[in-house]
C-alpha cells in the first residue's frame, strides 16, 4: 500500500482503495486500512475506500471519518440510502 500511495504521489493520481476482508474480519480490516490510508496518504487528495462489507466501512469512519467511503453493491438495493446513511 506504501508503494501505492508514492506512486499516487509521485504522479498526481488518485486511489480507490477496495476493503476485501477475510470471514469475520470486516471492522478489524476497515480500521486498519483506513488508519494505514490517513497516514500514508497525508498531505494528498485521500482514496476512496470502498467495499462490499458495511461493517467494514463502518468501522473505516469511526477510524478515520474524513476519509471517503463508497459502499459496493453487487445487485441493486432498494435500501441503499438507508446502508449509505449508516
């Protein structure tokens, strides 16, 4: 993620960082890949993190809420304000 982040650096670029976390690991995962992304990314435009799993970019606000998050859905949902509002 380092190598990312100077990469994106280096050239202008901006990132959208897609939280995968294994069974059951889904806020650990969201935590720490927001706190790795505010430290590696300060001082530039931050990544998006997006992810499938809603605990996962829940525990990636409460960790670092001004990151931004994009909830991935692989079929529409009716509800989807309702998850995004969380």
């Amino acid at each position: 993620l380092s190598q990312v982040a100077e990469r994106c650096r280096e050239h202008g670029m901006m990132a959208n960082i897609e939280i995968k976390p294994t069974t059951g690991t889904g806020p650990l995962t969201g935590k720490m890949v927001a706190l790795a992304a505010r430290e590696l990314w300060a001082g530039m435009t931050p990544p998006l993190l997006s992810s499938f799993e809603i605990d996962a970019l829940e525990a990636a606000q409460q960790a670092a809420p001004e990151l931004p998050r994009g909830l991935l859905l692989d079929e529409w949902r009716d509800d989807w304000r309702e998850l995004t509002a969380r």
